[in-house]
C-alpha cells in the first residue's frame, strides 16, 4: 500500500482564492466551515497532503452554496507536508504511520460527524482526496453514522479494501490511480444492499491531484475536469441527501 508516484513528485499549484466561509475550532482542532450551519445536510472533508491549499477551500466554499453545511478540519495542525518532502517516499511512508495514519485522526471523524449532527444534520457524508480517500475508506468500515463517502484522485486504497465498507462509495480516480483496480472493486460493491448507490468515474485525462493542491486552475483543461468532479461530488450527495431544508 503506497502513494501514487505522482503524489510523491508533484508540487502543488500556488493559487489565490478569497473564502467566503469562516475559520474556527472543533474542540482543539482548527477548522474551516462553509456554507450555512443548520443545514440539514453535512460534509466531512478530508483534504490532502498539502493542507489548507486554496483550491480545496474554494471547493469546500462551492458545496457549501448548494446547501451542503462543511466541516474542513486542519487534520495536520497548521504542519502539512512541504515540497521538501516531494521525491521521498520515506518522508510519506513515516507521514503514514504517524500524522496522517488513521489512528492520528479517527477521533476527528467521530468527533465531525457529531458536531453536524448536532448543528441540526439529519445526514452526513465525507469527502477525501488523496491519503484522505484511504481514510473514508476506513471511515466506512469502522464507523457507523455516515451516509455515504467520495474518494477523490485517492491514495493507498487497496484491491481488498472494497468488500469492507458498509455504506455507499464514489470514487473519481485519476489516470494515476490503478484503474483496473478501481473497475473490479466497484464490480464487488455492486453486490452489496447500497450497490445501486455507488458510482465510479474515471479521470483518465487527468494527473493525481487536479482537484486539490496539484491542480492548476488557472488550466482551462484543468478547470473543467474539476469543475465535472465536483458536479459529480454535488449529484452524488444530492442523490444520498435530498435537500431537506
């Protein structure tokens, strides 16, 4: 189970976004919030290696104008990996085992799903790119209570991996990602009693990263294949939380 070797060479795009949503805490976690609190719709996102990177904030701002409450919690705290860390699988795989493992951070998704429940969501769904798609994936084996989850251009999820998850997946694998992987896995959760609901759309054009930090909007190329991954992000949970409010 390893990063792709795009993930480990590719520098993130410098970009500049003015945000439309608000930063605070939950509990001892700093966190970026977007769209209105008390929808009954909620979105744990999980971002990636970079951190707080623009692009990553202005999706979470466009999920959040269409009626989705989101919670983006700086899982890293204010520590995310650098470009030094690029072209050193070393670097990523002791990132892995601690800041980034789940044991670092499963408390934070319980602790997510709680906070918008109690902000009146009647339902929740989690969002992960790259090492946080590995974390949904867990997030669906091991707890209860979400919904529903998308792995956007994903890391370390495994041909295994699949069979355990207990509620809907999306995922939106870029040509990066190991497609044939991804083709039989979802073969396997059509099976399930949620296998309707799952859906997989292949990137195939596009590099690891073009919805995150990696992706440079300012690309026309790019920005339409990002702007098709978050429309199919918005269906996804449209289909799996129907507007309630």
């Amino acid at each position: 189970m390893s990063f792709p070797n795009a993930c480990c060479n590719t520098p993130p795009v410098v970009a500049n976004y003015t945000t439309k949503g608000e930063y605070g805490k939950l509990g001892d976690l700093d966190c970026y919030f977007a769209g209105k609190k008390g929808s009954k719709r909620g979105l744990f996102v999980n971002y990636d290696i970079f951190g707080f990177h623009p692009n990553v904030l202005q999706l979470c701002d466009i999920l959040g104008s269409l009626g989705f409450y989101v919670v983006l919690p700086d899982l890293l705290r204010g520590k995310p990996l650098t470009m030094a860390a690029l072209g050193k699988p070393e670097v990523l795989a002791d990132f892995m085992k601690h800041a980034g493992s789940w044991e670092s951070n499963n408390a934070a998704y319980v602790q997510g799903q709680e906070y918008l429940r109690n902000s009146r969501a009647t339902s929740v769904g989690i969002i992960g790119f790259c090492w946080g798609g590995r974390h949904v994936v867990t997030a669906l084996e091991k707890l209860d209570g979400y919904v529903g989850g998308a792995i956007v251009h994903p890391a370390m999820v495994t041909s295994g991996d699949f069979a355990k998850v207990k509620a809907p997946l999306m995922a939106l694998p870029s040509k990066d990602e190991d497609m044939a992987m991804y083709k039989n896995g979802f073969e396997e959760l059509k099976a399930k009693p949620f296998g309707v609901q799952c859906r997989l759309e292949s990137f195939e054009d596009m590099t690891h990263g073009f919805c995150g930090a990696r992706g440079d909007w300012a690309d026309p190329v790019v920005a339409k294949r990002a702007n098709d991954a978050i429309q199919f992000l918005v269906t996804y949970f449209n289909d799996l939380m129907p507007n309630q409010s």
